[in-house]
C-alpha cells in the first residue's frame, strides 16, 4: 500500500504534515522536516496498531512525501 505525506505551511508559521489515507494521522512542526518526521512517526504506529488489531493484513508500505 502506497501512503503519501502532503506538507503544506500554514500562514501562522508552522509546518503541517499529513497522511490523508490514514485518519488522524497529522503534526505541525517549526520546520517541514520534522513535520514530515512527526507524520511518518505517527502513521507507522497507527499501521502497527492497525496490524496488532487484525484490522488489515500484513503488507508491503511505502511513505513518499508529496509537497
């Protein structure tokens, strides 16, 4: 399954990341690194818990960041 991080600034200032296909999956960040980081972090533990859960079936992920 292919998961993409959409990162766009906010007028305030900050970064946001997010994985649309993964709900709730989003983090805002001073930078779009570390928004991007924070995104990728959280959607990897939502998988696993997904996973641990038997809600989906082990697959092959991939995470491309899309800006």
């Amino acid at each position: 399954m292919n998961y993409f991080v959409e990162v766009e600034h906010e007028t305030d200032g900050r970064w946001m990341a997010e994985v649309p296909e993964l709900p709730g999956v989003l983090a805002y960040a001073a930078t779009s690194d570390e928004a991007v980081v924070k995104a990728e972090t959280l959607a990897l533990r939502v998988m696993a818990d997904r996973l641990e859960q038997g809600e989906v079936k082990a697959q092959t992920i991939h995470l491309a960041v899309t800006a």
